[in-house]
C-alpha cells in the first residue's frame, strides 16, 4: 500500500486524471457492478427508501457539433424530429422515477447537457412541467439551466421561456475569447454575440447569471487567457466559474502530456488575481467566483452535492445517479448513441447501463474528490452523510495535509491553503479509496506516450516571444554548511526537464536584479530564505534550454539545513538534499548526487572554457555544470578562508 507521500506524488504526476470526477475509468467499479438484469429495480427502490432528500439532473445531449474538449455524452446534427422523440423518452423516464421517489424532497434541480436550449420552447416546457407535477420540489429550490452564446444571442424566445417557466440561475459557457482558440476547438463566438445573448439573459429577467471559462489548453498561452478574464469580467456575471480541461475521453487527450502542471497552476493563479481584484470572491483552489455576498455561486443541484454529499438521480442518455450507497450510468454513457436507450424504455425498464453497489469507503471517495470543486470539507456535513469523524476516518492523509501545509482547520471545514490549491491534484487522491489509489498508480501509466512526445507537443506550443526577451534566468546552488557535503535540488514540475531534478531557479522579472530573482526564486521553490548569495558565473551555451535564448546566471550560499524548513513551491513539485561526491580522475570530473531514494550522476571534462558534458544522468539543462563551479568555488573560499 501507498504511503501519503507516495499517493500525493502519483497525483501529481498524473495531475490531468486526479481530479474531482470520480471514479477515475469507467472500469474502476467493475467489481461492484450488479450484472443481473432482473435485480436493478428493487435495488434502487430500496436504496432510495434510505434518502429523505435528493436533487434531480435532467441531461439533454444535444449540441450543433461536439466540442474537441467535450468528455459528455453529446449528439451532434440532430433536428427536431430526433429531439421532440427524446423528450417522449425521457418523460417516461421520470415517470418511473416519479413512482420510485414519490414523497421525497426535491433541493436541487439543472437542465443540463449538452445544451438544453436547443431544444423548442414547447420541449423545455413539458420537461420543466414534467418536472413540477411529478416531484416535490423544495420551495425556494432555484431551478438552474444552461445555455450556449450562439443560442442565447439568436433565439431571445427560447432565454424568455425558460425564465417564465421558472428557471432563476442561467449558465453560459464561454469557455475563451480567443477565436484561433475557439476554430482550434470547434466551438463558435465573437465579441457581438456574448454581448447580444447577456443583453437577451439580462431582458428576459435573469439576476442570477454564470459564465464558464476554461484553461490549461496546450495552445492556450496566458495572454489569452488573461484577455479572456477580463472580457468576461466586463460582461458583469453574478459569477464566473472556471474549469481546468480534463483532457480524459475527449478528441484533444493525446494533448495532454504536453501541458504540464505548472501551467495549469499558474493560469488558475492568474484567474485568481483577476478576479478577486475585480470583485469576484472565493476561498483558494474554488472553481467558481461570486460577487454576491455569501453566495457559493453555484445551483442548488451541485452546492449541495459538493457541501452536503446530497444524493442526486440522473435522467437522460448517459445521466449519472448517485446514492446513499450506489452510483449509476444510463444506457448511452458508453457508446453515445440513443439506440439502447429507447429500448429499454420502450420495455417499461429503467435504462441503467452500470450500477454500483458501493462500499462506504467508495462512496466516501466520490463525495470528498467532489468535495474539492469547492476547495474545501465540511467535516460537520461528513459526519451528517456518514457517521464518521473526517480527521479520525483519515487521521494519517489529515495529519500529512497540515504538516506540508497543503490544508489548514478553520470553521469546521478542512481548507486548501494557496500551496494545496497550487497542488490540488496530489491532495485529492489521498482521499481515495485503497483500491483507487493503487489505480492512480497503475491505470494511466499506457497512456502516456512517453517524455519525448510530451515534451514535443509543449515545445510545438511553446512561443518564446510571448515571454519577457532577452530571457534572463538565475540557478541557485545551496549547500549545506560547513562541509558543503549535501546540496539542495528541486523537482521540476514543468517541461522541460519535467520530473527531473534540477538546481532552484527560474526566470528574472523586468523589475528586478538578477540578485533579486535569485533570492525569490529560492523562496518560492524551497522555502529557503537568504540574502547570503555568491555569484559563481554565467552560463550561455547556446543549446542549453530547448525553449530558446536562455541565459543564466549561477549563484551559491551555503546554510545550516537544521535552521531551515525545506518546501517545494512554484513550479517545484519536490525539494530535496543530495549527498554531494566528486571524484576526479586527470581533466575528468566524475558528480554524483545521492539521497535514499535517488542517485544522480553527471561525467564531465575540463577544457580551457570551462567543462564539456560527456554524460548526464538525471540532472536537468547544464546544472551538473553550474553545482561543480559552485563546489570548487566554495572549496576555494573555504581554503583561502
């Protein structure tokens, strides 16, 4: 089994697939899946006879094309023929949960897709009626529904009936305003049609108004993304949600080696920034961001299913249910085609395609990974849903958490701090099941197609030109005093190099010295604070950083490690000492680094210029070069000192 730190690497490494979606293939829960026909209505009769209340989910999967990011079920160039057919298949639908769910209390309710408004007006009427008549909705339940800016700018009606059927809260998924972005991904927008459709939300009513952005594309660079914030700022949401793309089960996954975590860290940061300075709020590492005081921003549907663990049905082609103690998937989730579906309505039978009889432990997992759409626990809510004491259930992965201050306790709730937000992706699998978190391990490892591709794919996207020029970077070489026997090594955690090890360092700002920035980039990347820095010299060689032009500047110190606390931050996804041993052998220079659990070595020859690398075993760029001058340029000092 997986101890915490372990568990917390794998995440990382497979950042794009530990996240909150839960379970991590569609295979996970095969063992518990219940494979007689005959069996599945009695059991979710029974199951819902433990819940008092619940949200409904009605899935429409209907879009005018597939989105290239898109991982739902979706069917694409269908009329209305098709569409007027479905909604008879799924009113029958809700009519056989109407009878299993008769007498329970409705707190959340979304019409989501696809995109339900491409539905006629009467459609959504007869849904929402449906709706209304056959379940008991909570008073003050604010029915939530979404819609394209396509849809929301042409067809004004459509945005005016659903607001005088009663829907409150409307979603619009503007996902960027890049348009090379935007043809890239298939999806249409200009500027004239997000104002038109807010100005047709704003007309029919609607006070309640979220738009969607996506980042961590791999041709999406941080400019773009920053404009996109700001334009959807400008449009004047009651609140902006943001989702990381997830890559898994969409047209762009062989992307996503390319796009590292930091990149996907970074553009959250920078959201972060933009938003909260215009007005927005949320708790680090949330996705969704409100200017409505004490407003989650969200529906009712999924503020209580992230809070609460509340119990949700899914009805439509390829919905998703979640019980007391069972998750389910309608026919249609697998092959994204009707066929099925229809069939086993027509056969008066629920059209389930999986169904999971959960043991606690997994049931668990999948309410605490959603929990962390909002960034926090509710250790209250928890114990409300299952009985059980949160740190006491996880008394090791909540130890770990607050020891690498990755979370903190405040308020009944367990939080991401700024370092957990930066590092989500380790945080979340360490509340998976066993059985998961030894998946994580194994289960994604053949979809990689190797460190050379992934590096390939981010240098194709890669523009030097849109980073500050000429590109100065420092190297920091730390040693521990007074032997200078152990050096300090970062982990990058992004390309190039990514997963290597690495000297701390990083790029200079345009309103710092190289001194600065060394002094900054070594608190960021391991926590370690000194001004005691010694330049050792500069390193040009023109192939050095597969990005470009790079030019660094090498500096030393030494310190006392028992005086200072080691954290990986930044780009920094570990932080570590190596036992330092160099060994020469006439104008060659053997380096090795050592720790318990990994050994480095770099072989270099000594010429007139300096030293020529004749091999290197996992040291990232020309370090071993920068960490040899540092040493002999400490030895020095030490001598004449």
């Amino acid at each position: 089994m997986m101890n915490c730190r372990e568990v917390f690497e794998t995440g990382l490494l497979y950042h794009h697939y530990a996240n909150t979606a839960y379970p991590l293939t569609p295979h996970s829960f095969m063992q518990y899946r219940i494979n007689d026909r005959d069996e599945i209505y009695d059991f979710v009769v029974s199951e819902w006879k433990k819940a008092d209340a619940l949200s409904l989910y009605i899935h429409v999967p209907f879009c005018k094309q597939r989105c290239k990011f898109c991982e739902y079920v979706v069917l694409e160039h269908t009329d209305e023929e098709i569409e007027d057919e479905y909604v008879e298949l799924l009113l029958k639908e809700m009519q056989m949960y109407a009878e299993i769910l008769k007498g329970k209390k409705i707190v959340g309710y979304d019409l989501g897709g696809g995109t339900p408004t491409k539905l006629s007006v009467r459609n959504l009427a007869r849904i929402t009626e449906a709706v209304n008549s056959l379940f008991q909705i909570e008073p003050g339940t604010v029915f939530s529904v979404e819609t394209t800016p396509v849809i929301a700018a042409n067809e004004p009606e459509k945005i005016k009936a659903l607001y005088d059927l009663g829907y409150r809260r409307i979603s619009m998924g503007v996902q960027t305003v890049s348009e090379k972005l935007l043809n890239a991904l298939g999806r249409e927008g200009s500027a004239s049609v997000y104002e038109k459709a807010v100005e047709n939300i704003r007309k029919a009513g609607f006070e309640s108004f979220n738009i969607d952005l996506m980042y961590g594309f791999l041709y999406q660079t941080d400019s773009d993304f920053t404009n996109t914030l700001r334009y959807a700022v400008g449009l004047k949401p009651e609140h902006i949600t943001l989702y990381r793309n997830r890559y898994k089960g969409t047209k762009i996954e062989s992307e996503a080696g390319g796009v590292s975590i930091y990149k996907a860290v970074y553009q959250y940061r920078l959201a972060y920034t933009v938003l909260t300075d215009s007005g927005y709020q949320a708790n680090i590492g949330k996705n969704t961001f409100s200017r409505i005081p004490a407003d989650y921003g969200t529906s009712d549907y999924l503020t209580k299913r992230v809070i609460y663990g509340t119990p949700y049905v899914g009805m439509g082609l390829g919905a998703q249910s979640f019980g007391m103690d069972y998750l389910a998937y309608n026919l249609g989730a697998a092959e994204k085609r009707m066929e099925r579906y229809k069939k086993a309505i027509q056969e008066g039978r629920l059209p389930i395609q999986d169904i999971y009889r959960l043991p606690q432990e997994e049931s668990i997992a999948k309410m605490v990974s959603v929990s962390f759409y909002f960034a926090f626990v509710d250790l209250e809510a928890f114990k409300a849903r299952f009985g059980l004491d949160f740190c006491e259930y996880f008394r090791d992965e909540v130890r770990f958490v607050l020891d690498n201050k990755l979370m903190e306790l405040r308020d009944g709730r367990l939080y991401l701090t700024p370092r957990g937000a930066d590092n989500i992706n380790g945080v979340i699998p360490l509340f998976y099941s066993a059985r998961s978190k030894e998946e994580l391990k194994t289960a994604f490892a053949a979809k990689s197609l190797g460190e050379e591709n992934d590096e390939r794919l981010f240098l194709d996207a890669y523009n030097i030109d849109n980073y500050f020029r000429p590109s100065l970077a420092v190297d920091i070489a730390v040693f521990a005093q007074p032997d200078a026997r152990q050096i300090l090594l970062i982990r990058r955690g992004d390309h190039p190099y990514m997963n290597h090890w690495a000297l701390p360092g990083g790029f200079m700002k345009s309103d710092e010295t190289l001194e600065q920035a060394a002094v900054r980039e070594l608190r960021e990347e391991t926590g370690v604070q000194t001004a005691d820095l010694m330049p050792v010299g500069n390193y040009s060689d023109v192939g050095r950083d597969p990005r470009g032009r790079v030019v660094s500047a090498a500096f030393t110190a030494a310190v006392d490690p028992a005086e200072v606390t080691v954290l990986s931050g930044d780009d920094a996804i570990d932080a570590k000492w190596f036992a330092v041993t160099v060994e020469q052998n006439g104008d060659v220079d053997t380096l090795t680094l050592r720790n318990a659990a990994k050994t480095l070595t770099a072989v270099l020859k000594q010429n007139g210029r300096g030293y020529e690398m004749i091999s290197n075993d996992g040291l990232a760029f020309d370090h071993a070069k920068i960490i040899l001058d540092a040493y002999r340029h400490l030895e020095y000092n030490k001598a004449e000192g």
